[in-house]
C-alpha cells in the first residue's frame, strides 16, 4: 500500500506515519519548501513538496497512492489573518479530497477534530450524535474544522469512501510546535501556571491516536465519523498528574471566569494585536474553557475495536521530551 500521508511533519501526522511504516506501508509525505523535517528523522519514506493551498501540487505529488491520510491542519487558537486559517482547513481539505478523486484513491482517512462535536455545559460526555451547528463554533480553528469537516462527511456519502476521525486531545512526545496542549506542559514545566480555571479536556495517547487512524481506514464506515479518546480530566487534574511526574508543585488557585478573561483581552490585545505574536490567552479560549471538553469514545469502541487506555505515560514522554528537547 502507498500512503499519502499530509501534516506528516507535525505532531499527530508525525506519530501516523511512522505507525504506517512499522505495519509496512510505503510511504509519500507531503511537505513544504519551508518544513522542518525534524519528527521524520529514521523514516524511511519519500517526500513530495506541496501545500495544501496549491491544488496543482497536491494531485501531482498524490498521483500512484492507494490511501491518503489528510492530518494537516493550521491549528491555532489565534491568528491575525483569519482568512488563511478557512484557506488551509477548509479549501485545502477540499482540495486534498479533489485530488484524490481525480487519482482513483480509494481510501480516504480525514482527521477532524473532538472541537467540532456538541459539549454541554453539564459536563456530561458528548459523542457523535450530541447536537451541534456552525453557530456553537467559538473561533475561528472551531469554525474552520467544522466546516472542512461537513466537506469530509458529504464526500464520503458519495462514490468516494472517506472516513472521518476525531481526536480528543492528543498528548506525547514530538509536539514540535507545540500545540495548545502541548503549551500547557512546557508552560507548566517553565512554572508559568500559577492559578488554574475550572475546565477539562480529554486527554488521549498520541501513539494510540495514530493507530486509530489506521484501524479507522481499515474499519470505519465512509460518511461517518469517530471520536478517538482517553481519559476525561479536569485542568486540575492534569495540572496535578504534571505535578506527580515532574516533582514540580500543582497550582493551588483557582482563577474566577470574570479575572480569567480580563486577563485573555490583555493577553490578545497585548500579545496579539501589538506584539503580533501567538498570546497565551484570548478571549476565544476563556469562553470555550467554560465548557468541559469531555467526550466518549463508545462508538469507536463498537465498531474499530478502540480501546480507552490511561494517559499517565503519554505525558511522562511528553515532559520527557520537551525537556530533552529544550522547550523547558
């Protein structure tokens, strides 16, 4: 089997690659000119230069494959252009879909996210079925994996078979960017947390992750979607298991809602708007944070066989690495 495997040089993309290499796919990694190459170090894989925006260069470098694997994503959780954000989740998904139909692939594997699923404000688990629109979407990241998602699901009711996965929070080693999650390690790791917000995330092995995508190309039925997830922690707790595994003290104060998001408009204003960097804080993320992202896998469990496992030794090896690494 040739796989094309896009967002193979970020973090998830990087951990399904090499998952598709020890069960013996060859493979064809989409990457760009400006790629740090770093997460495909001792991969025995060939490289096709592309991007996403670019619909030319993603039919040439996916013309021969059989499966394509579309991880890329622009996962940001604050960005000065909006528009480039729709360009590379939404179009390009659609392009990536495009190409595929004009090369006769014949499996498709779409990684969504857990975002674009409908959580409540009880706390109680959601799952594919939990009620949700465009209008629930906070920020732009939600609203362009929603939308790039509705594009996945329609193409996979037609004569294309794309199966659509949806990851919780990942969590390991090789976050490169890092992510938002992974922020929340190094930050830890840095002790830049001091107080916490009442919130929660589930958290869900990135290796196991990986290995979901694999089991959903091989399982999954086409136009469907899966959550792939762990454990359902509050930000505490997960401050608190970083605490276990560091040695380094677990932040004590909990932030009131009101302070918490004077401090994201200062961040955004601040960083954001005057500095023109990534803020550690917005508004966006204040109000998502009033909703515990927790979520059920059970679906995936019946039909892919997933199985739900602890994450403790997912963020050993994420501490781990990004303190060998030099992030903290």
């Amino acid at each position: 089997m040739l796989a094309f495997v896009t967002g193979a040089t970020g973090f998830l993309g990087s951990h399904v690659a090499h998952v598709l290499a020890e069960q013996g796919a060859d493979l064809r990694l989409l990457v760009r000119s400006t790629s740090n190459l770093k997460n495909l170090e001792g991969l025995n894989a060939e490289t096709a230069t592309g991007d996403l925006r670019d619909p030319a260069s993603l039919q040439k470098a996916m013309a021969g494959c059989e499966t394509v694997f579309h991880v890329a994503a622009d996962y940001r959780l604050w960005v000065r252009d909006p528009a480039e954000m729709y360009r590379s989740n939404v179009e390009g998904t659609r392009a990536v879909l495009e190409a595929a139909r004009k090369n006769g692939v014949r499996n498709v594997v779409y990684t969504s996210t857990v975002a674009t699923i409908g959580f409540t404000g009880n706390g109680h688990p959601a799952d594919e079925d939990s009620p949700v629109s465009l209008a629930g979407m906070i920020g732009h990241y939600k609203r362009s994996k929603f939308m790039a998602e509705q594009v996945a699901l329609e193409a996979g009711q037609g004569a294309m078979r794309v199966v659509t996965v949806n990851p919780t929070t990942p969590i390991g080693e090789q976050d490169i960017k890092p992510t938002p999650t992974g922020r929340i390690v190094v930050d830890f790791l840095k002790r830049k947390f001091p107080a916490y917000v009442e919130t929660g995330l589930n958290l869900v092995d990135v290796r196991e992750c990986a290995r979901g995508h694999i089991t959903a190309m091989e399982k999954g039925n086409s136009g469907e979607r899966y959550i792939l997830g762990g454990e359902n922690l509050t930000l505490k707790q997960i401050l608190d298991k970083l605490a276990a595994i560091s040695g380094l003290p677990s932040p004590t104060v909990k932030l009131p809602y009101a302070v918490a998001y004077v401090a994201g408009a200062v961040d955004e204003m601040f960083s954001g708007r005057l500095l023109g960097r990534e803020p550690r804080a917005t508004i966006e993320t204040v109000r998502m944070g009033k909703k515990k992202m927790w979520a059920t896998s059970g679906k995936a469990e019946r039909e892919l066989g997933w199985k739900t496992i602890p994450v403790d030794g997912a963020l050993r090896r994420a501490v781990e690495w990004f303190k060998a690494n030099g992030y903290a």
